[in-house]
C-alpha cells in the first residue's frame, strides 16, 4: 500500500509499503480523510522522535508513518474484538496508553506516563490506505455524518476536552484566544456545553469571518484592540473561562488572564512561545491556571453526540482536500507558508 513516512526534518516520503497485519484485540480501517494539524507541522520540521527510537507502546522503529487526525472504514476485526461491523464508518481516537500507570487507572489516559499518538510516534497513520489499530480506540460514526466530518472529530475533542475542563457552565461567557482549528473548536465546544456569551481574539481576516461564522459573540483583533479591557466593556467583571490556543506567547497569556473575571479558569490548550506572567495575579483573583491535554474517555463521545445533534457544524473548518501525492506540498508546506489562508487540510489516502 500507499503511506507518507517521515524520513528526517521536512523528509517526507510516499512510499510502497506492506499492509499492516491484523493482530489480536485491534481493527483493519481503510483510511477516508485524514486531517493535518499544528502538531503535525511541528513533528515535520522538528521531528519528536529519531528514527531509532522504539516507543514502548508501538515497539517499531521509524520512519513512521504520519496523520493522527482520521475517520475510515473498517475491513477486518480481530477474532476477540465485539461489536465492530465490517464497512462501518469509523473515528480513530489516536492517544494510545498503558493501562496500567496511576493516571490510567484513574481514568486519565491522556497523562499516560507512555502515551504515545498513533501516526507520529509508530502503529501506523491516517496518511496511508490501510491502518491496524486496537478496537478499544474506535468509535462508530452514526448514520447522516460524512467520512469527512468524522476526520474532524479528534481535533473537535481536544476542544472538547478543554472545555470540559474549565468546569464552564450553561449560561458562562468565556474568551478564546487564537481562531486557529483549536480555537474555532474551542468556540463550538463552548457554545455545544451551554457557553452564552463567547469573545474570540485572532489576528488573521479569514480566521476572524470564520469565528463569525461559528457564533463568536464578539471578534477582537489584538493588533488593535486591548482585548481585556473590550470583553471587560462586554462582560462586566470578566469572564468564567478563558483558552489560549494561539501560542503566541507573553501577550497572548496577559489576554488569557486579563479577560478573567476574579475565580475564573484559564486553560492553556495549543503548544507555542514560552511566556512570562506573575504568578502574583493568581493570588489576589483566585484564578486557576491549569492546561488541557488531548482527550480521554468521555470525549469523542460527547463530539460525536454533538455534531449529530447539531450543536456542532463543523464542516466550514476544511478549507482544502488533497490526495495523498499532494499532501507534502499542498498540505504540510501550504500550511507552513500560507498557514492564515487555511484552517483544515484534508488529505484523501
Ligand atoms: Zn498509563
């Protein structure tokens, strides 16, 4: 089959290689879309993981094949996996984990002391036909959602995650920093778990008629506006959440904690600049300033039930849909060039 490895920095490959075999407890997906996200970006000009590095859950070396963002077809189910029909409509959860360290098992697999994502650090990748991956990280797509919406669902539930996290309540107004996919899925997972009034702070034109689009109550510009002091003229006192996904460092995090209202949460989600705050502003606000990381078990699910439902339409977020020969040039190097004209590059094995 088809799949796109990385070789080195800025060294991927569309090469011939063998079809993963089905093994005990996993599923045979034919890969439908395949989404290319920041982290995807970052891994292709500065790769996580030399090529002889053997992660403990994937126990292969690189290259690997790359995508962790994808929807696809099952085509075979092992003999000990219930419940997966062949040809259903899947969404991989790629956030692969022990099972066995303290977070496990309480729960928290995403701060898995191995974790390790399918389609960067081994086991295969959305950028290829065929992947094998365990039936517990599977989730069946219902009818009426397109394979192409289904690739959207993981970036959706690291939004989704976060927002869980701020403990926002129905009626709470928040701020999102950075309109980026993150941040625009920050912005529908806040208005799908009751979210009132939502402010969103982006720089790019295109970002911004999209956070419109999307059902920002109110765009800011932070090249122009002094963001905390506008969502203090519309929100008297501040707000209960705020979001940093825009990686932008220093101001970006002033925003974060100046739109805050006194016991508010502030949730950094997007990996970016280092930046310096005083920690001093914690004490006198009682504001909690923690960060969310990928997604665990409720997630997908309430992404799923979400976009099924309506709260969520994200199909607006895929600005591009590419095949898999294109995918360096129009999708990994379009996206580091011309990163603002794009939000969502689909790459179609
Ligand atoms: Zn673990």
């Amino acid at each position: 089959m088809r799949a796109l490895r990385l070789h080195g920095a800025k060294d991927l490959r569309l090469e011939e290689v063998p079809e993963p075999e089905l093994r005990p407890g996993t599923v045979k997906i034919k890969v439908e879309w395949a989404g290319i996200c920041g982290t995807d970006l970052h891994n292709y000009t500065h790769p996580m993981v030399p090529d002889d590095y053997i992660h403990p859950l994937f126990g292969e070396h690189g290259p690997h094949v790359q995508g962790h963002e994808f929807s696809g077809r099952i085509t075979a189910v092992a003999d000990d996996v219930p419940d997966l029909p062949v040809g259903a409509l899947v969404a991989v959860e790629p956030l692969m984990s022990d099972g066995t360290c303290p977070a496990c098992l309480r729960g928290d697999y995403n701060l898995c002391e191995s974790f390790g994502f399918v389609g960067i650090m081994g086991g295969g990748g959305g950028m290829s036909e065929y992947v094998v991956v365990p039936g517990h990280r599977i989730h069946l797509i219902p009818e009426g959602i397109s394979a192409e919406t289904a690739a959207l669902i993981e970036p959706l539930s690291v939004a989704w995650h976060a927002v869980r996290r701020s403990g926002l309540q129905p009626g709470d107004s928040a701020v999102v920093i950075g309109a980026g996919p993150i941040g625009l899925g920050l912005l529908m997972a806040a208005k799908a778990q009751g979210a009132g009034f939502v402010a969103v702070s982006e720089v790019s034109a295109a970002r911004k008629r999209l956070a419109s689009q999307f059902g920002a109550d109110a765009v800011f510009d932070p090249t122009r506006d002094d963001v905390a002091a506008r969502v203090h003229a519309a929100v008297p006192g501040g707000v209960r959440a705020s979001f940093e996904a825009s990686g932008a460092g220093t101001p970006a995090v002033q925003a974060l904690l100046g739109v805050l209202a006194k016991g508010g949460t502030a949730i950094t989600v997007a990996s970016g600049h280092p930046a310096e705050f005083d920690p001093n502003a914690l004490m006198t606000t009682e504001i909690n300033y923690t960060g969310s990381f990928g997604y665990n078990a409720s997630d997908f699910p309430g992404v799923i039930e979400a976009i099924r439902d309506g709260r969520i339409r994200p199909d607006a977020l895929v600005t591009s849909r590419i095949s898999l020969e294109d995918a360096q040039q129009q999708g990994y190097e379009a996206l580091l060039n011309h990163g603002d004209a794009q939000v969502k590059v689909l790459v179609h094995p």
